[in-house]
C-alpha cells in the first residue's frame, strides 16, 4: 500500500492552545492504493509502450489547443469540450487508444495542470505554464474505473489492447476497486488499485508515546528507545558518485546519456523503496502499540532549504508523519501534532536550558537534569501532549482533512 486518501468529514482535527490535535474519523469510508509488480511479456511490454505514446501524443496535442483558443479567441476550453471532440477522433481513427475512458483521463491531466497554473498566478507565485511530455516520461495509463478496459483474474490483470498480464499479488486487495494505473517505474512495471474500504480499528490501548526526529539518530521516544538513522542516500553515495558525472558526460539525446540515467535511475529507486519500507514498519509498530502518538508539527519543507538539506531529504521526516497519520485514522488511535517551538530548549522540571545545535548534551543548572538532548525533547513532547487534551478550550479547525 502506497498511499490513503480520506474522503468526506473522515478526520476530526481540533486546535488546543494552537495545538493541532486529530482525533478517531466520524465516518467509515476510507480511500487506499495498493501496487504490485507486474510481468509483462516482451510483446506485451511493446502494447503497453504503444498506448502509453499514443496518451502521449493526445496530451500534447490538446495542451496547444487550449493554448492558441486563448490566443485567438480569448476563450479558454475546458475538459467538457476537449471530451466531445475525442469522440469524433476516435470515430475517425485519429486516436488509436484501445477505449474512450483512457482518453477522458489524458484530458483531466491537462485540465488539472491549467488549474494548478491559475492557482499559482493568484498569489503571485512562478507560475510555470504547463509544457508537453516527452514520451519516454510519460509513464502511466489510468482507468478510471474498474473493469472498464481491465479485470483482475487471480494472477493477471487483463488490460484491454494487451492482454493478460502476469501481477504478483503478495496479499489480497482489500476493498472495492475504484480506480486502475499502470505505470512504469525504472523499466519495470507495476499497477496501483485505488480502492475504497472500511478502516480496521485496533483494540484501544492507554499506552502514549512522545516522539522527538533527528538526523544524528532517525527518532528519539520519550520512553528512551532510540531508534538509528539508517541514512540510505549517504551509503549509497559511492554509486552515486559514479553514476552521476556519467550522466554529466554523455551527450544530450544520445543512447548513451539514455542508458546512464537508467542506471542511475535504478540507483535512487532502490533508496526510495529501503526508505518506504523502513517508514512503513516503523510507523506500524508504533501503531500497534501505542493509543496516543505526540509528534512535532514541523515545516520539513523549511528546514529542507537550509544547510542540512542534504540530511533532511534522506531521512524523510514528511513521508514518515503521513504515514502515521492514516495509519492512526485507519486503526482508531489518537494523533496529537505539537508546535516545536522550544521543545529541544526546554527541561522537564519548565526551565529554558539554551543549547546550540552541536550541543548534544542536556544540562539543567536548576534541577540537575543531565541527559541526551534528543530523549529530553522526547520526554518534554510527551509532557505537552498529556497536558493538551485536559484544556477545555478546544477550538475546531477543519472538519475534514485529505
């Protein structure tokens, strides 16, 4: 399972003294994605390239279209109009994909880019028009809805066009299947259902937990339990060092500048996928045996810009809290998201103990408290998130969260 989506008022979120709390969902529906890998045969594989250069070549025939009708016309063409006129070329046999509703979803593409173009313009951001795709980046073909153009049958998914395609269900697809992608991932193919089911709650635990992230160690807990950063980008910094200039060699558009990112594509997808895994079974086992998870509410996205970038993108904290934080809607557990201000400046006993970042060491002058920086942070976590939920005062934020 790669990701979940809530839908509806699913995610009750609360703000206690600017502190946001979220709470066990009201309603039951839920929104996963599950992949598995998929085998296709060498014909195959050509039918599956076939489509994906053919979705390509409609979305960058209709991104023009939009843009000279507003050109010419002042009128902007919206995914209606588009759909109608696909009809007719299907009709004519000017577009060669297998059905109609993989071509609706070309077209969504297109309309979801302009949109997010005009949200950009609004608050005077780069705006970054929308630009065509080379085909050797275009790497997926969604259906939007199931049995529409495919049909999983035991081992292999029949994709109209294609055929039966060899897919390794390592564990069953729990729910209704809404929506099917086949993509490809680093010349290996994989396919995404998008289902809808009912969470599972867990059976209710009073255990709590604080839960302070680092970069010298992956999480501190407030129990004392350190958990090591596995840093899977700097070990894996002498292929890099290779792969890399070798791409910086090769001469732009050539086989072989080709076939250098491929290996280094290979390289980075490895990383990923030993950073996904390491996230997902961590962040289970905290939620199987925790009621209560207290994590800081960090701008990952600001300290990624600073002078530890490099060690902010290879630990992941991002990926790591939105991994908890369905898990937590999905097993009924609660989740409390802290304002980091002073956390790591703090001592148990409430006095503010400076402490630079090279400081490693927690030293209390009032209380004598001598202790790792990071378990002391953990700790002062735990404490705000117990004194949190006893406030009455609780001021609702939003009534759903997606």
């Amino acid at each position: 399972m790669v990701a979940l989506v809530l839908r509806g008022n699913c995610w009750s979120r609360f703000r206690i003294n600017g502190q946001e709390i979220y709470r066990e969902s009201k309603k039951t529906v839920m929104r996963k994605t599950f992949k598995y890998r998929l085998y296709p045969t060498k014909a195959q594989e050509a039918m599956l390239l076939e489509q994906l250069c053919e979705a390509c070549r409609l979305y960058n025939a209709a991104l023009p279209e939009r843009r000279d009708t507003y050109r010419t016309h002042r009128e902007s063409l919206n995914y209606y109009t588009q759909a109608s006129q696909s009809k007719e070329m299907r009709d004519r046999g000017d577009l060669a994909l297998p059905n109609y509703p993989r071509a609706q979803d070309v077209l969504k593409r297109i309309d979801e880019a302009f949109k997010a173009f005009c949200l950009r313009i609004k608050p005077r951001q780069k705006p970054g028009f929308p630009g065509f795709k080379s085909f050797r980046r275009y790497d997926s073909i969604t259906f939007p809805s199931h049995s529409d153009g495919n049909k999983l049958i035991e081992k292999h998914l029949r994709v109209q066009g294609v055929g039966d395609i060899k897919i390794k269900l390592h564990r069953p697809v729990d729910g209704a299947i809404k929506a099917v992608t086949v993509k490809r991932e680093c010349s290996q193919w994989c396919v995404c259902f998008s289902v809808e089911c009912q969470p599972k709650p867990l059976p209710p635990r009073d255990d709590e937990i604080g839960i302070d992230v680092g970069l010298e160690s992956f999480a501190v807990l407030s129990n004392e339990e350190t958990i090591l950063n596995p840093r899977w980008c700097r070990e894996a910094e002498t292929k890099l060092r290779r792969a890399q200039p070798r791409v910086a060699r090769r001469k732009k558009r050539s086989n072989r500048r080709r076939k250098a990112v491929a290996s280094l594509q290979k390289i980075r997808a490895k990383i990923w996928r030993l950073r996904n895994e390491f996230q997902h079974k961590l962040s289970f086992k905290l939620i199987q045996n925790f009621g209560t998870i207290a994590i800081e509410d960090l701008n990952v996205k600001g300290l990624s810009s600073g002078m530890l970038a490099k060690s902010v993108h290879d630990v992941g904290w991002a990926s790591f809290f939105n991994k908890i934080a369905y898990k937590a809607e999905s097993a009924g557990r609660h989740l409390i998201k802290l304002r980091p201000s002073g956390t790591s400046q703090t001592c148990l006993c409430g006095a503010t103990v400076r402490k630079l970042l090279s400081d490693r060491e927690h030293v209390c002058r009032q209380c004598g408290l001598v202790a790792p920086r990071d378990s002391v942070s953990a700790q002062v976590i735990f404490q705000r998130a117990r004194i949190s939920p006893s406030n009455r005062n609780v001021e609702a934020v939003s009534s759903c969260v997606v």
